[in-house]
C-alpha cells in the first residue's frame, strides 16, 4: 500500500504497526508477509510504501458469502490455523484488535485453507513486564466488539479471543451471532450473549 501521512497521530500509529509487523514478520507460517518498506518525505507529507505478499484468494468473508460455510473439514483447518497464530501473537503481548474475516486472507485462489491473518492497523503490544495490555480506548469491528470494549472498560488480550469465537460462528454458518437493527441493539445483544442456536 502507498499512503501519504501527514505527521500526525495516523503517522504514528503507521509506524506502529509497521514495527509490530517487523517484530513478527517471516516468524509465524499463518501471518501475511512484509516484502518491502520505504519512506520517503514530500513537502508536508511522508509518503509511506509497505509492500506485502500478494494474497490472491482475497478474503475469508468475500470466499463464504460467496461459496457458503466452509465444510467441517475446512473450518477444522482454518480454526485450528487461526487459534495457533492468535495464540502466538497474544504469547507476545501484542492485541490485533480486529479479528474478523475480512482480515483473514487466502494466500491461494480456491483454497480456503490457505489462510493468513493480516491488518495490524489497531494492533496494539504491551511492555515486557506487563502480563495484559490494559488499554480503554474504541477500536474493532461492530460484529466482533468483546463486552468490555463496548462497556469502555480496561481491556487485555482476551479480546482476541473474544473476536475469534465470533469468527469461528461465522466460519461455521456463515453468519455473524450477534445481529441488531442499529448499533445499540447489536451491542445490548453482545452483551446478553443472546446467540442463535444452530
């Protein structure tokens, strides 16, 4: 992607994630790649390149409403892939806060299997020496918000898992388990944990 940034707190929070994904770059065999970086200034502009492996099956949410729920042998598969790269970025205290399948891309065309988690845009990582990432500030997709984000309270890592349970229903039926008519009604559902029954 080619974007230019002011120097401004979007700068900032570029440069966040680009040191996130430095950190885990070419370590994780279930993480979109970085190829290439370069930085340039421009008047009042950095204009930024970050070039990524080219992931041609697009998308996890495009593939299902498309071609339906996956099979019980791909969803085995891809929630096994998902939980273990998950599992491996929270191990070092980094939230991606913004788990959901349109952040889930297909490294291969009609190959749902080939799975790789991306977008670190709201990524977030914590000293060493803490054991959570506290942290109250909005961020995430509506369908995929842990209670705690919509309740503005602290929040650590476990919000990963939230968002992760909710993508392993939609993975499963094709279906998001939390609905409403506005906004106030989806989240007065997330926090009821009304879920449909399948």
């Amino acid at each position: 992607m080619c974007c230019p940034l002011k120097k401004t707190s979007h700068y900032n929070c570029f440069k966040r994630e680009l040191f996130i994904m430095k950190t885990i770059n070419n370590k994780h065999p279930y993480i979109v790649k970085i190829l290439d970086y370069h930085e340039k200034i421009w008047k009042k502009y950095y204009i930024v390149k970050l070039i990524l492996e080219y992931c041609e099956g697009g998308n996890l949410f495009e593939y299902i409403k498309i071609n339906g729920s996956c099979t019980h042998s791909e969803a085995r598969v891809i929630i096994i892939k998902l939980t273990k790269t998950i599992q491996y970025i929270n191990s070092l205290k980094i939230m991606h806060r913004d788990i959901k399948p349109e952040n889930i891309l297909l490294r291969t065309k009609d190959n749902i299997k080939s799975v790789v988690l991306s977008d670190f845009g709201l990524a977030k990582i914590t000293p060493s020496n803490q054991s959570v990432v506290k942290s109250r500030s909005v961020c995430g997709s509506d369908f995929y918000l842990a209670p705690e984000i919509i309740k503005n309270k602290e929040y650590g890592i476990k919000i990963d898992i939230w968002s992760l349970g909710v993508l392993i229903f939609f993975i499963i039926t094709g279906k998001v388990p939390f609905t409403g008519k506005n906004a106030n009604e989806l989240y007065n559902n997330i926090l009821k944990a009304n879920i449909p029954e399948l």
